[in-house]
C-alpha cells in the first residue's frame, strides 16, 4: 500500500510557520541518550517526523515542529526538554 | 497594567470564557497567549457541542463564526476494505440553539477574545509566559523574560501540554511529564473542496452538517486509533485520534511505524477516500488529547490559581464521542464563578468550592459515570476484531451467492466466533459496552 512509503514532508508544506533563530529553538535533543535508547519512540510518535535516526546519530530539526508535545512523552529517558517557543514564534495556524 | 486582579494563561475557550464571565462581574483581568493573533496556535476536532457559552454570550449563535450546525452523527466500524457505518438523524438538532456546530479556532478563538476585549479584557497575544512568581506557597503573577506582571490569583487554561504546570509541579503528584497512557495524539487536517460539491455528496442543505466517528480496524501494528471527519462551510476537518500507549516499545516497530501513518490508512479507506474525493489539504496540524482517568487528574485549585479546560484534564471520550470545548468553556465560567464568590480570599481552603462546582456540574459527573468505560476504549479487541467481525457478519447477510441464507444473529455471532473470540468474552464485552 502506499502508505508504507509516505512522506509527511510533502504534506507539511501547506502549513506555516514562524521559524525563531537555532539557538531559539525550544526544544533540543541530548542524542548521547538516544544512542542507548531502547525503542526511539520519539520517531514513531512526532507527527511531522522532525527525529531521524541516521548512522547512529539521533537527528532532530525543530522547524517542522507543530508544538503538540508528543516527544516528551514517548521520550522517558530524558533525552527531551521542551519549552513552549517565544511569544508569536513557531507554527501558526489559518484554518486551526 | 496598574492593578490587574486576575491573570489568564492562554486564550482557548476556557480561559476566554473565564475571562468574559469574570470582566461582566468588574473584575480587571489580564487575557495571555503566546499566538499571535489569538487562535492561530489553536486546534481541536472541530465540533463543539452544547451551549454553554449561552451562559455568557446568550446570542453566540449568531454572532459567532460558525461553519455548520451538525444535524447527522455517524458512527462507522472500518475494517481493511469494508465499513459498517450507523447513520443518526435527529431533527431537532436542526433548530436553535443547535446541539453542536463545527467550527475552525484560529477563527473561532479570535472573534472568542474579540468579545473578551470588547467586555474590557486586557488581551495580551504573542506572549510566551516563562514562569509563575510564586512566594510563601502562594502564585503572585508570572514573568516573561525580566517582567513580572502581579495579580491576585491565576487561571491556567495552558491545554493539553500545560508547560507551566510541569515546570512548577501542579500537574498530577507533581509529575514533570505525562505518562503515554494518559495522553492521545489528534491529527487533523483541513480540505477545502467546492462547496456545492460537499452539499450534494453529504445530503446537506444551507449550513447543515455531518459529524462522523470512527473505530479503526485497518491500522498495522496494533496501534489502537480512532478516525472523525466534520463538515465545514466548503472544507472538511479529517483526521485520527491515536492511542500513544499502543506503539510497541522497541526499535524495530519504531523503525516503522508512524502516527502521521494512521491518518493515510484513514484517509485511504475506501469509503473514507470516496468522500473526500475532489479535495485539496491546506493545513496539517496536531494536538495532544487527555486521556487520564478521575484519579489522575491534577488538583484544580492551591493557593491562588485555578486550572481549567484541557490542562486540568477535561476531556470526555468513550470510543464514539469525544468532547473537549464544552467541558473547558463549563470549567473556565465555574472558574470564574469561584473567583466572583471568594471574594478577595483565594487561599486553597477558599478555593475549594471549585472543586464542589466542578462535581455539582455535568463536568465531575460525567467522568465519575463513565470512569470504567477506558477498559473498552483501550480494549484491543475494539479495534483489531471488533470491525472485521461487524464488516465479514453483515456482509455474509447481504451477500447473495447461490447458498441458502442463514439467521443474521447467527451469521455475525459466527463471525465474531470466527474472529478468535469465544462466546462468553464477547458477553463480558457487551458488559463493558453498556458502560459507554
């Protein structure tokens, strides 16, 4: 089925976003936990995929982020800490 | 900002509500949110049901941006290929005050704080609170970079991922994240389609609209998710609700599965994807959805704050309705209430009587009555046999293939049987599902 091939990063683009500086970002990823995570349910949980792990690296890009929290919950080793961006900053729905 | 009385942390419709019932009442209160505008980090399902803002805003039907009033609810069992799908009809819900209206919030929630500003609210949008001042036990205000802003008591109407409320320890047992058990992921997203279109291929007249809900029984991996579709003016709200404690905890299911998946399996469903033939995505969005049972919500109250809406947990689902709004506009106008009556004293012994408002009202009932029904919604059966079984029992009803016909009753219990459920857990299922 198609599904199993889908890309959400096709599909994000119809959403917008005001994107702070990178060292603004409000959530940021320790990766040296990530290396001994068991289950990196962070990436089956983020719903525009913004963790990747590649080559052993846990990769993660906060611009597509919608702000629902979801990786702070399914990351329970601590590798996560999230802050709420700064006032007007992220994603910002039209329709919501 | 000499003299604010009353601080509100996020303008969704519970602390807006709050905000209106609390400036009626000559209260100087503070409205903050960290969108700007207000609305445009908002998102829900997209119905909202009863009229409790007709508590504040009698005439909020007419006024407010509503899409459609909803005068048909289904609830559909999708399995791989088939659906068997119930269609209600109520036409009362066809005449005012309607029974529930869908609606987008980044609109929705503007005009909300636009009358709070006109009742003479202070709305503070594009501001992201860092911190509650909080001296002898007591909150005193908030702060915002080097800012404070002081006033005699708090509402948190934060939503489902209330930072400030992990950040300061008020959620439940002063936990500092929440557990996946308790919390749903809702994706949704918006499809504009001609108007004229949606008319014909839903049977809707003017302003007339369809709220449907679904279990999902097509989903891989055993992930445990919900589907819903609402009608707009000339787009449709789509999307899941997922469990997060159904993805297995291991790197080869994280490898492959996804939740932003979920919502292609619905919206690939045969009969899901002949609805939305013809439509076109113009935003993908996401939220967090509480799912905590009674004994784990926080404490509504402490020295001089109040919680309300989704941040203290307020949201009903019992596998074909699921309701947010109504219970945080409720939640803020009792917040309100509470602040109104305690009349300048808003230590936790005073603040109490929040609590006895919230169980005096539908709010506290409603999930003391219906705490047991997460046994079902978190039931695996529901969603990996209990749609194949509907879907192959009717079908073998209906189909007409040169063999003789059989009793329906028999058919689908055979079904079900056929499915790997015996006869005697099937009778302690329909136990729990009179719970719902």
């Amino acid at each position: 089925m198609e599904v199993i091939n889908f890309d959400i990063k096709n599909k994000i683009g119809v959403t917008s976003w005001e994107t702070d500086s990178h060292e603004n970002a409000h959530i940021v990823v320790n990766g040296n936990i990530c290396k001994n995570c068991p289950h990196h349910l962070c990436i089956a949980g983020c719903p525009t995929e913004c963790f990747k792990f590649y080559e052993n690296e846990m990769v993660f890009q906060y611009e597509d982020c919608v702000e629902c929290g979801t990786c702070d919950i399914m990351c329970d080793q601590g590798a996560v800490s999230w802050n709420n961006p700064r006032g007007t900053y992220g994603v910002k729905y039209s329709q919501g | 900002m000499e003299s604010i009385q009353v601080i509100i942390i996020g303008a969704g419709p519970g602390g807006t509500s709050a905000a209106i019932r609390l400036a009626q009442n000559g209260f100087k209160v503070a409205l903050i949110d960290r969108a700007m505008p207000v609305g445009s980090k908002n998102l829900s399902g997209g119905v909202l049901w009863g009229n409790d803002l007709a508590e504040i805003l009698p005439e909020w039907q007419e006024e407010a941006p509503i899409e459609r009033h909803i005068i048909n609810k289904k609830v559909g069992f999708l399995s791989n290929d088939d659906s068997t799908v119930l269609d209600f009809n109520f036409n009362e819900w066809n005449s005012k005050p309607y029974n529930g209206v869908s609606i987008l919030r980044a609109k929705f929630d503007d005009w909300l704080a636009s009358k709070a500003s006109e009742a003479g609210v202070a709305v503070l949008s594009g501001i992201t609170i860092d911190s509650l001042i909080i001296e002898n036990d007591q909150i005193k205000g908030v702060r915002q970079g080097n800012e404070e802003l002081r006033a005699d008591i708090v509402i948190l109407a934060e939503g489902a991922n209330p930072r400030l409320m992990l950040k300061h320890g008020l959620s439940f047992k002063g936990q500092k994240q929440f557990k996946r058990k308790d919390m749903m992921l809702g994706i949704k997203e918006v499809l504009t389609i001609d108007q004229k279109l949606l008319e014909e291929r839903f049977l809707l007249e003017k302003d007339q609209g369809i709220a449907g809900e679904f279990v999902l029984g097509n989903i891989p991996g055993g992930i445990k998710a919900g589907g819903f579709f609402y009608t707009n003016k000339s787009t449709i709200s789509l999307g899941v609700v997922i469990h997060l404690d159904s993805f297995p905890e291991d790197k080869a299911s994280s490898a492959q599965h996804r939740t932003y998946k979920v919502q292609e399996y619905f919206k690939n469903h045969p009969y899901i994807s002949r609805l939305i033939k013809d439509s076109t995505s113009i935003e993908y969005g996401a939220k967090l959805i509480p799912e905590m049972p009674i004994d784990r919500f926080p404490n509504f109250y402490g020295n001089g704050y109040l919680i309300v809406g989704d941040a203290a947990g307020f949201v009903f689902s019992n596998g074909i309705v699921i309701q947010g709004m109504n219970y945080a506009i409720k939640s803020g106008i009792l917040a309100a209430d509470t602040i109104i009556e305690a009349n300048g004293n808003y230590s936790a012994t005073k603040l109490a009587m929040y609590q006895k408002k919230l169980s005096n009202s539908y709010i506290l009932k409603d999930f003391k009555k219906f705490k047991n029904v997460k046994k079902m919604t978190k039931n695996s059966k529901l969603f990996e046999i209990y749609p194949k079984a509907i879907n192959t029992g009717f079908k073998e009803v209906f189909n007409t293939n040169g063999k003789s016909k059989n009793h329906a009753y028999k058919v689908i219990l055979k079904s079900f049987k056929n499915s790997g459920m015996g006869f005697l857990s099937l009778l302690k299922d329909s136990s729990k599902i009179r719970r719902i």
